[in-house]
C-alpha cells in the first residue's frame, strides 16, 4: 500500500496565516488562490488538530528519549575515560551513520510509507540502548560499547527526522502547517528540557543502567504512536526511474533555489557550533563548573528551555515576515551567546546564557525548517529532507570538532573557535548575497 501525500500542485506549499515566500532571485509560483484562507488559521485551529496532537505527543517520547540518551551516553563516556578524545571519537560515532544513512532515508521516504520509516528508526535506536543497560549492569561495559551505540542512535536520528519532517506536511491542513512546525519544534526543545532533568534524575539516583532502559522505554513509546498516524491527503506516488536518478533530481532541486541551498548551508554551520556546545557539555560541567550529573540535566534544560521558549514564540506569531535578516540576525546572537557561555565561570552566571542561546538557534532552526517545507516539491519532499539531514550532521560531526579541539586549545578555546566560525560565515553570507539578505516572507 502506497503512503499518501499532499494533492494540489507538487510546488505548493501552504503557511499558517498563508504567507508566501518571496526574493528576488524567485520567480516560481507558490499557493493556488483555491487553497489561500481568508480567514487565516490561528495558533489554536493547530491545538486542536487530532492528528498533529498524535504526532507532537510521537515527538516528546521520541524526543526526550533521545535528550536522555544525549545526556547518559556523554556523562558516562566522559566518567569511563576522562578523555575529551573519546567524546570526539562518540561525535564521529554518530555523525558518520547519519550521513550515510541520511542520504538513503531520503530517497526510502519517498518510495515507502514514512510511518515504516519512523517505526523503523525507533527500532533502530532503542534496541541498543536496551544492550548498554544490560551490559552496564552487568558490569561488562566497555567505553567503544558507547561509541557503537552512539552509530546505532546517529543511524536512527537520520531515519526519523527525515521520516518526520516528510509526513507532517501529510497530516495536517496546509493552513496551519507553519503554526504546526513550530508547536511540533516546541515539543520537540520541551524534550530538550525534560529529558536532561529526567537523564540527570535517574543517572544521579538510580545509575546508568536504568537511564538507558527509561530511554528505550520511551522510544518503544513513540513507536506505539506511530502505529496509530494515518496521512489524511492523498494522490498517487509518482513512479522512480532508480536511486541514481532520484539523487540527481533532488540535486536539481536544491541547485535551483537559491534560498534552499543557501538554508541548507547554514544549517550545517550552525548545527557544527551547537553539536560542539553538546557534546563537550559533560566535560564543563565536571571541570568547568564542578557538578554533578544533576547540575548536567539542569545545564542541558537550560538550553531546551529557551529553544521551547523561541520555538513557542515562532508558532505563536505565525512565523517571521523578513526570513533572510531573520536567519542571519538569529544565527550572529546564537554565535555570539556561545562565545560569552563558554567564557563562564559558574553555573549562576552560566544558565541565563544558555537559555538565551537556546532561544535564538530555536528561532533560527524553526524558520529554517518553515522555509525548506515552502519551497520543496511534494514528491521530493523526502529527498531534500534527507538533504537537510545530512546538514544537520554538523551536529554529531561538531562533538568530533570540539572534543579534538579542547585536547589543544581547552574546553573554553574548542566552543570559541567554533562559534566564531559560525559568526564569520553568516557575515560573510550577509555581506555578498544581497538576494539572501532580502528575501521576505510577505502576507498575501
């Protein structure tokens, strides 16, 4: 049985309040007059959407499971092996497989069900984790034990996200599909917050064995879930020549918009600096602010704190009217956050400023994802998600680049390289590409 997707014009794509993208280097249509709403949808026609709740609810098990793991697998590594080197090798373990396997989740998620997809990834991910649980209490973990479950759970982020991104545009109305993104990203940066305080929690009273089997738990959660999604917009699926054919398409795709392309850049840049802030996390807060696995959760629910905070203001609003000042202004104050976070002494001081980098990359990754749903055909939807995913390996592949580079320059020097690489070339992109510089998102 084919998986549905969107009917309409395979280029159209709506917004909450139908916005349409505009810049000066576009010129393709967007929203048939048929499906623009007059009225507008609110934030509250997106709340009581039965199935974008089933969805968002998928999103917190999923999400907090993951967080959980983010926080056990780092702490734990860190404690086996006092070794920055090791975190890095844990970077690698994950960013690798989710490059690799990202390219071929995209092309899947437009042949195959992507609810399979989604069970799938859950399998992939937790199943793992429940073998970490087994052998730590067991008392026969090995730090590479770790590493391979971290290429475990990179395979299984790179499935589901792709899966994720692809089918929401499926379940809901096109009306609130922006309002959606962003409620299902505060979910999502909800997760960020529970599941550091819960990781923390249980790490600190109950030990890692049973860290892992609560985060297992809660992907065998959003795996129930999904059993229960069911796409409500439906056309035929388009037939494919081959694999290769499908790459070349979606390269077409995204060397055609400029905006699309550039997005995708930005993506992995700013998703280097922000895997490198998470990554080497464990390793401040024994040396840096001298905590506990406690004081790591609440470091952690910081971050996820102000991403819900900024997620929760862009589906509130409806989106940004001015997208590329937008992404640039936010991606300089995230930069910049970083900078000044990783110059701190102590927890006090350290936690205003990792709400507010919080904030603004959740402003920026919220938009981010608005613009690529807007102007991506639906039958390559997949595939250019899949290239959004293997954008956002800049987040595995930056807890390689910040633990090597604290074994030189130290924790503090490893976070500041990378965010002033991140300021630099935002700057850059703000100084020779006017066209990116305007572009809008203008009401219709």
């Amino acid at each position: 049985m084919r998986e549905p997707v969107p009917t309409g014009t395979p280029g159209a794509v709506g917004m909450g309040s139908q916005w349409r993208l505009w810049s000066e280097f576009s010129g393709q249509a967007h929203e048939s007059s048929k499906s623009r709403n007059p009225e507008g949808a609110s934030f509250y026609d997106a709340l009581r959407n039965s199935p974008l709740q089933r969805f968002v609810t998928a999103t917190l098990f999923w999400g907090t499971g993951h967080q959980l793991i983010n926080v056990a697998q780092g702490y734990l590594l860190f404690e086996l092996t006092d070794s920055t080197l090791w975190l890095a090798a844990l970077g690698a373990a994950v960013g690798i497989p989710n490059v690799v396997v990202g390219v071929m989740a995209g092309v899947l998620a437009d042949r195959i069900p992507r609810t399979r997809l989604l069970k799938i990834g859950s399998v992939i991910a937790g199943l793992p984790m429940l073998a970490i649980a087994v052998l730590y209490e067991t008392d026969n973990l090995e730090p590479w034990h770790l590493v391979i479950a971290g290429a475990f759970q990179g395979s299984g982020l790179a499935i589901d996200w792709i899966s994720r991104l692809s089918l929401l545009p499926d379940i809901v109305d096109k009306r609130i599909l922006v309002r959606s993104i962003s409620l299902d990203q505060s979910v999502f940066n909800g997760a960020r917050v529970a599941g550091p305080v819960i990781g923390g929690f249980v790490l600190a009273t109950f030990g890692a064995s049973a860290a892992y089997g609560v985060a297992a738990g809660l992907l065998g959660l959003s795996f129930i879930v999904y059993t229960t999604l069911k796409p409500v917009t439906q056309i035929a699926r388009a037939s494919h020549a081959g694999i290769v054919q499908d790459l070349a398409e979606v390269v077409r795709v995204i060397r055609s918009n400029p905006i699309l392309r550039m997005n995708l850049m930005f993506t992995f840049v700013n998703a280097l600096t922000l895997g490198g802030l998470v990554f080497i996390l464990p390793a401040f807060a024994k040396n840096v602010f001298n905590t506990d696995e406690t004081g790591l959760g609440i470091l952690f629910a910081a971050v996820g704190t102000g991403a819900v905070a900024g997620a929760m203001t862009m589906s509130w609003t409806g989106g940004i009217r001015r997208a590329g000042p937008a992404l640039l202004v936010t991606d300089l104050l995230f930069g910049g956050f970083v900078i000044v976070w990783a110059q701190t002494g102590n927890m006090l001081t350290a936690l205003p400023f990792a709400f507010l980098l919080g904030y603004f990359n959740s402003v920026h990754v919220a938009l981010g994802i608005s613009v690529i749903q807007f102007n991506v055909p639906a039958e390559v939807r997949g595939r250019v998600i899949g290239a959004y995913e293997i954008a956002w390996s800049g987040f595995p592949l930056g807890g390689l680049a910040s633990g090597s580079l604290a074994a030189i320059f130290g924790l503090r020097g490893s976070l500041t390289i990378l965010a002033v690489g991140l300021i630099v070339f935002t700057l850059v992109v703000a100084t020779v590409s006017s066209k990116f510089r305007n572009s809008r998102i203008d009401s219709d």
